[in-house]
C-alpha cells in the first residue's frame, strides 16, 4: 500500500469511516412466481424472507458447483439480487431464462444504481443520501445501495464526517482480512458451495433446487473434502498459489489469496485446506515456509497472533 492507503487504512480500523465504491452487479426480480422460481434456484430459503429482511445464498449449477454468491433483499414483492460483477451477467441470464415459465420478470438495474462498500459504525449521515438498503458483509462492512443520481450527495456527506475513499488495493487488504472471497480469485465454477464456509448460505430444511441433491450429500455424510480458511506466516513468507502440505509432506491445501496485515504485522491468506488440517492453529508448510491456519474473518485481538 502506498502512504495515502496506509493512513486510510489505519483511520478505518481506529474505528473511523471509510467508503469504496464497488464495481458489483444489482438485479430486480418480481412476480406471483418469483418466491417459487428463486427458491428452485438458489440454495437459501426465499420463503422465510420477510420484507425489509436478507439473506446471503449461491447460485449452484447441477452438479453442487458454483456460479455465484449473491445477497437477496426483499421489499414487498419485488427482490434485490446483489452479485459480483463478474458474475452478473451469469446471475441475470441464469434468471432470466425463466421469465418465459410463467410470472416472473428480471432487470438489470446495475446501471441505475451506484453501490458502496462502507467501514466504520458512525454511519448515520450516510442513510440521508438515498440510501434504498444495506447489506450486511463478512467482516463488519456493510453495502450500500443507492439510486445513481445521489452518488455525489453521498460522496460529499462521507467526505463531510471524515470518511476516507478507500483505493482497490487497500479495498483488497480489507477484503482478505474480513474473509470474503472472490470471484474469479478465491472460488470459481469447480468451486463446491460448502467448501466456501460461509455461515446461512445454504438451507438443508427447504425444498429441492438445483444442485441440492450433492450439496445436501455433502453435508449429511459429516463434512467437505476441503474448506476456505486463514493461513498467518511471517511478513513477505508467501505467495498466492502456493501449495500447502503437513509437516510430514502431505497434501494440505491451496493458497489462493494474500496480503500484509498491517494490524497484525503479518501475511495473512485465504486458502483451501483439507478438513483434517483445519484447525486454528495447526502448523503448515507452503513453499518450505512454516505457516498456521486462522479462522477468518481475522480478529484483532492476540488471540490471532
């Protein structure tokens, strides 16, 4: 990180604010049918939804395998399907084949919207901008979506309390440091849905959808194969792509993104470990470097040193 990014990141986590606008994708879907259609395709219950309420889910394919993480909001009987960019046009055309099935229509709004990923509590002023709804991220973040034309209201407002922009490679850091994979990155189309780890993407209490059938094998028989966790080394010991093995030299696991944490004075990773190394504080090797393995999001306290 350069100088302007290290002060930004050192006022985000001393509590202040920070804000980046983020390049993610935003789709509307309604309809008499659209509990029923989104439910057979997504791996949360739409159904237990109320108004005002989200949940986090995945778009699997046939085969338990992922084409996109999203986070559903529903406002009467319309739903606000957020993604991430790369997986937009995937999401909208998954959905959008279905419209000739019976009642249920999609749009991409992306266009319409401007959405900003927010650090810090004191965010009141923020919520006078326009702001049609907040999601929650892992990690303490929270997403704000807003129609386009109050973008510079709401850049002047943060600016105005003291929010500091936050740059892509500082948006990076935080993104690793608070767990979140991405796209194209940290999981893909070989990706299977529960490895990712994520807590209330998946109900195992609905009905059938795409995909159910192995995800739901997957977590009947006890446990994933793999899973997203942390990995902590020594500043600069290691490198995205990176294969992690035990100390005894056995296969462990893959490295997939990483970063220095300035917090925590360490690389910190995501990476895909087997379950039987997954346990925090268990000991590994990538590329010969001795490296341990962290629950994610990472916690700033010495419990993670």
């Amino acid at each position: 990180m350069n100088e302007a990014s290290q002060k930004a990141y050192e006022h985000i986590r001393s509590g202040g604010l920070g804000y980046y606008e983020t390049r993610r994708g935003l789709i509307a879907v309604w309809g008499g049918e659209a509990v029923q259609f989104l439910d057979g395709l997504i791996t949360n219950d739409v159904k237990t939804l109320g108004d005002g309420e989200q949940m986090l889910a995945a778009f699997p394919n046939a085969r338990g395998r992922l084409l996109a993480v999203v986070r559903v909001w529903r406002n009467g009987d319309r739903f606000l399907i957020e993604t991430e960019d790369a997986t937009r046009e995937k999401v909208f055309q998954n959905l959008f084949r279905f419209t000739f099935a019976g009642d249920f229509f999609v749009e991409d709004i992306t266009a319409a919207h401007r959405i900003y990923e927010v650090f810090g509590s004191d965010v009141e002023p923020l919520l006078t901008c326009g702001v049609l709804t907040r999601f929650s991220s892992r990690g303490g973040s929270e997403s704000y979506v807003l129609p386009a034309e109050n973008a510079d209201k709401f850049i002047e407002t943060a600016k105005s309390v003291g929010a500091v922009s936050i740059d892509d490679d500082l948006c990076e850091v935080l993104r690793i440091e608070s767990g979140v994979p991405k796209f194209g990155v940290d999981m893909d189309e070989t990706t299977i849905v529960p490895e990712l780890g994520i807590d209330g993407l998946i109900s195992y209490n609905k009905g059938c959808y795409i995909g159910q059938e192995i995800i739901a094998r997957i977590h009947f028989r006890g446990h994933v194969a793999k899973r997203l966790t942390g990995i902590m080394s020594e500043p600069g010991a290691i490198a995205t792509g990176s294969e992690l093995t035990s100390q005894e030299g056995k296969p462990a696991g893959r490295i997939t993104s990483v970063a220095y944490s300035p917090k925590l004075g360490k690389t910190i990773a995501l990476a895909y470990v087997r379950y039987e190394f997954l346990e925090a504080g268990t000991q590994l090797l990538a590329d010969k470097i001795l490296v341990s393995v962290t629950k994610i999001p990472y916690a700033f306290d010495e419990s993670t040193k």
